[in-house]
C-alpha cells in the first residue's frame, strides 16, 4: 500500500475540516477526489503535504511504510510525495530553474545519489519542458514571477515530471485551463502513471477525468467520503451534481 | 513548516564573525569634548590653520545644535563627553612609511577580516584603504593608481599632500552646519579616505576602504571625500565591522561626492558593524550623513548599499541633482534582526533640467527590529523634464518586527514625472512551504527567498563584493523564521 490514510481529522484555525477520512491509494492507481466548494478538499492536501497550520487531531497516515505525520514538510517531499499547488506562489527574483535544480538535488542527497550539475541539469530539463509544450522563457523567469494561470499550472507538472514522485496529489490542476492546455498537462500527468507510483487529483470538474481516466472516484463532502466509486461516478456527479450524493446519504 | 522554535533559537545563535579585538597599544585622547579636543586632534595630524578653523567653527555651530529626533529609531541619550574622540595604534613617529612599518597585528587584523594588506596576498584588483579606529594604517597600490594620476590616499595624508584640493571641495557637499551629527564629524574628524581621479580617467581598479572600531568607548568619525573630474569614473567600496562589545558605540561618518561634467561614481556600502547581542545589548550606533552632488552635465552617481550590521542605522545617501542631465541612484538592502533599528533612504533633488533619478529599498525585518524607509524626492523649479522612479519594498519574517516606509514627495516643476511603488510582503508561509514541499530545506528556502528579494540591489554591487554581500545577508539572517 502506497497510501493509508485512516480515520484522519484535522483542523485550521480551530475549525474542525477533515472529520474520519479513510482511504487507501495503492501504487499504480489513480484516485480523484470530487466534492463541492469547502468539503476539505484542499485541506486533506494540504495536510497530506505537512503543512504546519493545519493541525492533525485524529487517526494516522501510513506513506509508503513510513508515519508520515511525524516527517517535517521537506522529508515527506523527498522521501517521493508531491503536492501540485492549487495557487502556485510567486516567489520574485528567484530563478524557476534554480529552485526545481536545488529540489532535484535536496531529494537525489537524501537518497544517497551524487548531485546533477547545472550542465546534465539543464539538458533534463528542456526535454520535459519540450514535453510540456514550455518555451525557453521559462528558463529565466523567477519562481511562477508574472505566470498566467495556466502557466503556473504547467510549471507544476513539469517540477512533478522532473521529481518523479511515487504519490503526486494534484490540487485542482486543472482549474483555469483551456482545452489545449488540459490536454498538455493531462499527457504529462498520464506520462507519470506506472506500477510504482500513484496519483491523487483533486478536482471539482469531470472534464480533467477524460483525459486521465482515474481508477476510483471519491466524493468528499463536510469532512468525510460520502461515497466512492468507480470511472462512472465522475460522469454520474456531472449529470447530477452533488446533491443526490449528500441526500442518499441522509437518508 | 518543518523547523520548530528550538531550531530556529539554535540557528540563530550564530554569532557574529568579526567580533573579535585585536590586543594593540594606541595613543588615545581622554573622553570628553571641547575645543581643547578639537584642537589636539588637528594638531595630531598636522594641520594646516584652514583646517583647524574649520573644525572649530563647525564645533561652535554643533554645540548650538540638538540631536535630530524626528527617525523612527529609540536609544538611551548619548553622552557625548564619555567619548574619546581620537584613538590611534601606536606607530613610529609621523606614521608608518611602508608596509614594513605597519605593526604586524594591524596586519594580522586585517587578515583575519579576510582583507590582506600584503603585497602577495591582496585582493586582486582591488586597492584598500584600511582605517583603524580613528587612521588610516595602510593604502594599497598607491603606485598602480598614482600612474593613471589617481590619488588614493588617507584622509590625512591628503590635507598634508592636497591641501588645495581639501580646501577646495571639503564640506561643499555636506557643509559642516548640516545636521547634528555631519557638525559634529567636522569638528571631530580623524582620518578617511579621499580619492581625486583627474580629466578623463576611468580608474583603473576598484577603490575601497575597509573601516574597523578596535578600541572601547571609542566614537569613529571618518571622512570621505571623492572627486571625479570632467569625464572621469570610478567605483568605491567601503566596508565596516567591529568587536563585539556590551556597551553602544558611536560612529558618525560624513561622505561627499563630487561629479563633474560627464563623471560617474559609483559608491557601494557594505555595512556590517556589531549590531548587539541578541537581547539588543551593545552595537554600533550607525549616524552617517553620505551625499553626492552631480555638479556638472551628464554626471552620474550611484549608491549602493547593504546594511545589515549596528544596532542603529540612521543614513541617507543622496543626490545632489544639479547638472543638466545628470543621474542619480540609490539601491538599497538594509537587514533590521533581533533589537536592530534602521531608519534609512535617500534624497534625491533634481536642480538641473532633464535629472533622473532611481531608487530601489528593499528592507528586511526579522525577530523585534524595526526597519523603516525615509526618501525625499524633490524637484526644484528650476528642474524641467526630470523624472524618478522609487520603489520600495518590505520582507517581514516573522511576526514581532515592523516595517515603515515615509516617502515623501515635493514636485515643483509640472513638467516632472514621478513614480512610486511599493509593497510589503511577508516572507511566508507560502513562499516557505512551496519550498519546503518541493525537499529544500528551510534553511535554504529563506536565503533562496531573501537573495530573490535582494537581486536587483546585488547585481549593483561589483562582482567580488556581490558575493560576500550574499554570504553576509544569509548570515545575519539564518534562522530568523519562526
């Protein structure tokens, strides 16, 4: 098992958002997670990442063996768990390609593998960037400095593409793309999909699923799963919308 | 984020580098200030009467005068009859003539601030002057320069070898009734460093001069006077540190530029005197009064500056805008971390028609300091066509410090055009986690974010200084995030 994550709670700023969420992402699957605005979608991401004010209250998380709520942010990235932010940050002044190089190099350290230098580097790195459709620009702007949205979104599959992970979540990657760029970013995140690794995507919309055609569905609503399916639960939630999901569930 | 409080506390606790005191004999007048003082140290030196009453007039105005208190900076009052106002190594009678001379503790000093004064081992490319405490022990590649007609020379030697120049320039810039602390620097003053580059000339090398404090209870109150004559350019860097010591030091230095017609000057900062201890207790009371006038047409002058050192900055290099077409800029990264004060900018006054003038502060709050930006741009009637941009911005790290920004703005000409920018932003939690989430360490991450921040100021600085500004900038901040 890839990813356990059992009877989770936690809370932001006193407020309690994840209430008991259960869910296991075995390597070589893909997992999205649908729910309406504010159902913790974001927040079991952020949580996932060790984010530090978002405070765990309950249950555990097992990542790949290891207890992952007791590895400090930078550990869990290195040690193979990826988070595509769903607003990715500027960060001015501070070259794309430095910080991706230096990201590279933090998890290649911790694994015991020699460092790359800037020239094996940047020879990697426009081959993803050919891949992910990028122009050279991206070279020699600072860290997402001015990016569209779109953009951003792109940089962060080609940071995941670089680092390879063995459980990339992706918050809502797919939010403010157009059809051409959807179909990018989705051929990049399919590009990842093998036995070893997994991928969670969090999104609200059926449309990304097409393109990276998921292997579970799971709705998130008020904190918990309500309901989790196969493929054809995300096209049954675009015909229906949310409501008869929450409703069943009452009743 | 990953690093919790107790690594943060030790990461901190790194200490400052060049606190240490060098163990050396000096020659010292007793604290205290009257014209007595004033006279012995003219006397010291050698003076010529001009310059005896100059100091003494700019005494008798200081004494007339009350220490400014409008900066956004809060100390106990000063003393100023517990200073002494004049310490010296001791050294063969009229100063030592060669390197040989030079005591070889001075030497080692230097060395162990990484700025060897040795033939052998100099910085390549660079000439350094070396002040301790109130001289000038020894000036590099004095030869070199002298061929190209470039005098590079302490202060003193200057008024005994220059005195027509000295007499010439001195306190047109910064007059001696400027301000409490330029006053008081006129009647005060012990060495410096002063640079003349004739017609035409590009200096050959980078200037600089390396200001050290050694003794206690001591003020420094050093000059600098630079000159570039028509059509001449030179670049000059100054560089500060002192030992550690419990109790406040003070530091008044007035620096005036002069550019001729079609000159350049470039002045580079990198400040790093004690700032304190971390509870706040000693450090360097940083009272500076820099200003260049671009005298002549097309002249331009550039201030650098990193200040990341003493407990309490109070500075603001200026421009004097009265060439027609002449430039002026200011680029600034000033580090404020644990009880530091910095109340510092610039003045930019267009005279001359069709001035312009950039200034970019870049202010950098950690633990309890208080860092604040003051600039006034003022375009004078007189000035058509000129332009400025300022931009100003502020890093907060953590949640105890503050950041001010006082820009002020007088526009007398309507033919002027005038920008100002600004943003405040927290070193965050964002900025932090994305790294973080990506395997960099947090250590990392905050430098990384901080050089970001900085980068349009450290590609101002000369190449070799860039570097250690870097270093020094990452020092003085490790482990402020928490």
């Amino acid at each position: 098992m890839l990813l356990e994550i059992s009877d989770l709670s936690a809370r932001v700023a006193g407020k309690e958002i994840l209430k008991g969420i259960n869910l296991n992402v075995n390597a070589g699957e893909v997992h999205a997670i649908m729910g309406p605005n504010g159902s913790g979608k974001s927040t079991l991401a952020q949580v996932l990442a060790g984010r530090e004010d978002y405070e765990v209250t309950r249950g555990t998380v097992k990542f790949d063996g290891q207890d992952l709520l007791t590895l400090p942010a930078e550990l869990r990235a290195r040690a193979g768990l990826f988070l595509g932010f769903q607003y990715p940050v500027e960060i001015p002044g501070v070259n794309n390609v430095y910080l991706l190089k230096a990201a590279l190099n933090a998890k290649r350290k911790a694994a015991g593998q020699p460092e790359v230098d800037a020239y094996e580097f940047l020879s990697l790195i426009r081959q993803k960037m050919k891949f992910m459709q990028m122009s050279e620009s991206f070279l020699t702007r600072g860290v997402n400095e001015g990016f569209s949205g779109g953009e951003k979104k792109r940089n962060e599959v080609l940071q995941m593409l670089v680092l390879e992970p063995k459980l990339a979540i992706l918050d809502e990657t797919d939010s403010g793309l157009d059809i051409d760029a959807l179909k990018v970013v989705s051929t990049g995140v399919n590009s990842l999909r093998d036995a070893s690794r997994g991928v969670v995507l969090v999104t609200h919309y059926q449309r990304l699923l097409d393109y990276v055609v998921p292997d579970h569905v799971h709705v998130l609503s008020g904190g918990r799963i309500v309901k989790s399916g196969d493929r054809s639960l995300a096209h049954e939630l675009e015909r229906r919308g949310y409501d008869w999901v929450l409703e069943s569930r009452v009743a | 984020m990953s690093t919790k409080p107790q690594d943060v506390e030790a990461l901190v606790g790194q200490k400052y580098r060049h606190g240490f005191i060098t163990d050396i004999e000096s020659d010292s007048l007793p604290p205290g200030l009257d014209e007595g003082v004033v006279a012995a140290i003219s006397q010291k030196k050698n003076e010529p009467q001009f310059m005896l009453d100059w100091r003494l007039k700019a005494f008798r105005h200081w004494k007339t005068l009350r220490e400014p208190s409008w900066a956004h900076v809060h100390y106990k009052p000063i003393d100023y009859q517990d200073i002494s106002y004049y310490s010296a190594p001791r050294a063969p009678a009229n100063g030592p003539k060669s390197l040989d001379e030079v005591d070889p503790k001075l030497l080692a000093t230097y060395e162990k601030l990484g700025i060897p004064l040795h033939e052998r081992a100099r910085l390549a490319g660079v000439a350094v002057d070396a002040v301790f405490d109130s001289v000038s022990v020894a000036t590099t590649f004095k030869d070199k320069l002298g061929k190209a007609g470039v005098i590079f020379c302490s202060f003193s030697d200057a008024v005994r070898d220059h005195p027509r120049l000295i007499e010439r320039y001195l306190g047109t810039v910064v007059p001696a009734s400027d301000n409490f602390f330029a006053a008081l620097n006129s009647a005060v003053f012990s060495d410096g460093s002063f640079v003349y580059v004739p017609p035409g000339v590009r200096c050959p090398m980078e200037l600089s001069t390396y200001f050290r404090i050694n003794a206690a209870k001591t003020g420094q109150f050093e000059r600098t006077l630079i000159i570039a004559a028509e059509g001449a350019s030179v670049s000059y860097l100054e560089g500060c540190t002192a030992p550690m010591r419990d109790e406040n030091q003070l530091h008044a230095a007035v620096v005036e530029l002069v550019a001729l017609d079609n000159a350049q000057i470039k002045y580079s900062t990198v400040q790093n005197w004690y700032p304190g201890d971390e509870n706040g207790l000693g450090g360097i009371y940083n009272f500076v009064t820099k200003r260049g006038e671009c005298r002549g047409r097309n002249s331009k002058i550039s201030w650098t500056q990193v200040e990341t050192g003493s407990a309490i900055t109070w500075k603001y290099p200026s421009c004097v805008l009265r060439g027609e077409n002449s430039v002026g800029e200011f680029y600034s990264v000033a580090v404020a971390n644990n009880y530091q004060q910095a109340d510092t900018g610039t003045k930019m006054i267009h005279i001359g028609r069709n001035t312009k003038s950039t200034i970019v502060s870049k202010g950098i709050s950690a633990g309890h300091a208080e860092n604040t930006y003051r600039g006034l741009v003022k375009i004078l009637p007189s000035a058509a066509g000129a332009r400025n941009f300022t931009q100003c911005d502020s890093l907060l790290m953590g949640a105890k410090c503050a950041a001010h920004t006082f820009p002020y703005m007088e526009v007398k000409n309507p033919t002027a055009t005038v920008e100002h920018e600004a943003s405040t932003s927290k070193i965050g939690e964002d900025q932090l986690f994305y790294c973080l989430q990506r395997g960099i360490s947090a250590e990392d991450a905050v430098n990384m974010i901080v050089s970001g921040f900085c980068k349009v100021v450290f590609k101002e600085l000369p190449m070799e200084f860039a570097v250690e500004a870097q270093n020094l900038l990452s020092v003085s901040l490790e482990g402020a995030v928490g």
